[in-house]
C-alpha cells in the first residue's frame, strides 16, 4: 500500500506522522519504505539519514529521468536502510528545488509512479512525506499513491484549506489515478483540555469529512523524538502519544 501524507499547510505534522507510522509498520515487521520528497528533509534528519552530496538521494532519482546515462539505476538502489529494522528510506534533497521546473517541463510526473511500480515485490509499506505545497513532487506523490491522509493540527485555518484539498485530489483521481483516497484526516495536535480543537474536529465530522477516530495530542515527546533521531515507536513504545499512532496504524491497517 503507498500512502502520502499531504497538506499545503506547513508544519501539521506531514512528516512526523509519516516517519512513525512508517515506524510503526517496520515494527511489525513490515517490509517498509519511507520516501521523502521535502526539500527541508524533515522526515530524513528525523531517521537520521541525510547523505552527502553526491550520493544517492530522491533528487538523484529524479534527475536520472532527465540525464543520460548507459545504465540508469534501478530504484532500489536509491533506498538506504535506517536504524529501525524493516524500514528503508529514499532520502530527502536541497537539490529537489533545481530538479523542478525541467522536470515539469519535461513531464516527468509518473516517474515517480513508475518507480515505486517497480519496487512493488520489495515493500510491503510506502510512505510518502511531502513539502507545504501542491508543487511538482507533491503532484507526482498524489499520482503515484493509492491513499491519501490529510494531517490537520486542529486549528480553525485548518478547515479552510481542506475543501480546496479535497476538490484537488478530485481532480488528480479524475485526470491521473482513479485508485486515489482520501483515507483520512489525522486530527494531530490535539488539545483535550481546550474546547476550540474539540469543536473543529466535530463540525468536520458534521460536514462528512472522514475524520481517523484516534486523535494525536500535544506532547512535547514529538519534539524529544525528533530531537533524539528516534521514532517513538523505538524512543518510547508505551507513551500515550505512541499509543494514539499505533492506535491510528491499527485503524487504517486493520
Ligand atoms: N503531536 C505533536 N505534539 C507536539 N509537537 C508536534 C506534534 N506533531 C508535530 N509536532 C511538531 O510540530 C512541528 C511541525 O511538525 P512536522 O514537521 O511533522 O509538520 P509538517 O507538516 O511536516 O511541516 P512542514 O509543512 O514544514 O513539512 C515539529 O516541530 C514537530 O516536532
Ligand atoms: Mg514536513
């Protein structure tokens, strides 16, 4: 299954999410593969990946499709094991943002598809973490994914956008890849001491919105996970904060 995590509102937790249930699912010893298409490289700094230049990254994935070569390489190659057992990653890169517009003016948005495709016996799991844009990667991410799950941290501008959203994906599912879902909304961030978050989350539901019934709270350990390069399933298995992720896993794994 290959999942993108995706939100043109920066910082609702894309990537956090996407690195632990990444994790999650390596855990249960799935075979997992963790694509990070961001430009900041949050998801790979946070699995402690980040290469040098000059080596194999997702940028260099990219540019092979618009650089000749005698052998191309085969996607595989671009994967990198990580300190979780069962969890490989394809590196984030800076070089993304040069890569772009000749990609695009190239047409290269399934190569992204078309890479994954060919890693189908490899992977049991696939988890994209994208950047706070509907940009060309993020394009191809939709494209080259059967789910999609729209993280939100709970505030009211988080709404506003989630219309646009869905009529997007539409779109894509219309135009590029009818398997597209939105399978769901990860309320993260949540306050369970405040009314407001409360609120937001149940007028979603109200207006049909496929809101994930285990919501992730406000805990200062996400920020001790990232800190410490270590999902939480691995930093601290039997936290609250772990619990609603595994609990989120189970629900869309079931
Ligand atoms: N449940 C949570 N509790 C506390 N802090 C959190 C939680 N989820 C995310 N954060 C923090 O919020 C910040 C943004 O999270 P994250 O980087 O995962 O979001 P993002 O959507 O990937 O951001 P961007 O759009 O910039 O890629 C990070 O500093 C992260 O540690
Ligand atoms: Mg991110």
């Amino acid at each position: 299954m290959i999942r993108v995590l995706f939100n043109k509102k920066g910082g609702v937790g894309k990537s956090s999410l996407a690195v632990n249930l990444a994790a999650i699912a390596a855990s249960r010893g799935k075979r997992t593969l963790l694509v990070d298409l961001d430009t900041q490289c949050n998801s790979t700094a946070y699995l402690n990946a980040l290469q040098p230049e000059g080596d194999s990254t997702i940028a260099d994935l990219f540019e092979q499709t618009i650089t000749f070569h005698l052998h191309r390489r085969k996607a595989k190659e671009f994967c990198h094991t990580t300190s979780i057992k069962h969890l490989d990653i394809i590196p984030g890169s800076q070089r993304l943002s040069e890569l772009e517009s000749e990609l695009d003016s190239r047409h290269k948005i399934y190569k992204l598809r078309e890479a994954l495709a060919d890693m189908a016996d490899d992977y049991d799991h696939i988890y994209i973490d994208t950047a706070p844009a509907l940009n060309f990667y993020s394009m191809s991410a939709l494209i080259a994914a059967q789910r999609c799950l729209i993280p939100i941290d709970c505030d009211d501008f988080a709404r506003q956008g989630l219309y646009a959203l869905q009529q997007k994906i539409a779109e894509i599912r219309e135009d590029h890849n009818p398997q597209l879902a939105v399978e769901g909304i990860i309320a993260n961030q949540f306050m369970q001491q405040a009314n407001l978050p409360r609120q937001i989350i149940d007028e979603l539901i109200e207006e049909g919105y496929p809101v994930i019934p285990h919501y992730v709270n406000q805990s200062v350990k996400m920020r001790e996970s990232h800190q410490a390069k270590q999902p939480l399933i691995a930093l601290a298995p039997r936290h609250k904060l772990t619990q609603s992720l595994v609990a989120i896993y189970d629900h869309l794994n079931p």
